[in-house]
C-alpha cells in the first residue's frame, strides 16, 4: 500500500468566538437536562434514562471545555501582547543590541 499523501496544504484553522461557543453548547445541554428532569419516569419506563445522563454528561464536559478554552485564549492574548512588546523593544532599540 502506498502512503497517502496530501495534495494541497491543509487550510489555516478558524478562530471566532471559541469562549462564547463552547458556553452556548453547555447552556444548551444543561436546559435540556432541566427540561427532561420531569419526564424522569417516562424515560425510566421505556429505558430512556440515557438521555438525561447524555445531556448532563455533555453539559458536564462543556464545562471544562470553557474552562479550556478560556486559559487557551489568555495564553494566546498573553503571547500576542509578550510578542508585540518585543516588536516594540527591537524597534526602539531597547533589547539591548547594538
């Protein structure tokens, strides 16, 4: 078998608003734990159950998918504003070179 290899360069990733995303997700999986919660014995009955552990499963690591994705983008703004001020220091001729 031959080793696929890509034909093109794979595209940048996108960025948008990650934080705001990931905590809609879980907004959304919690409401639909609550919304479920009263119907308990009808999933209980038919063997359903699953569904309200899913939702709240899902809201569960939607949480500490915020929690990831919120240290990533204030590493990622720490980065932005540590290399703009080396920009700035080389630019100005503080880093110390001659």
């Amino acid at each position: 078998m031959a080793k696929w290899t890509p034909k093109h360069e794979a595209p940048e990733p996108l960025e948008g608003p990650v934080v705001a995303t990931i905590t809609g997700g879980t907004i959304v999986w919690f409401v639909l734990f609550l919304v479920q919660l009263p119907f308990y014995d009808w999933f209980a009955d038919r063997g359903h159950t699953w569904w309200l552990w899913t939702c709240l499963a899902g809201g569960g690591l939607g949480l500490i998918g915020t929690w990831y994705v919120r240290r990533r983008d204030a590493a990622l703004k720490r980065a932005a504003a540590r290399d703009a001020t080396e920009r700035t220091e080389q630019t100005a001729g503080l880093d110390g070179r001659p």
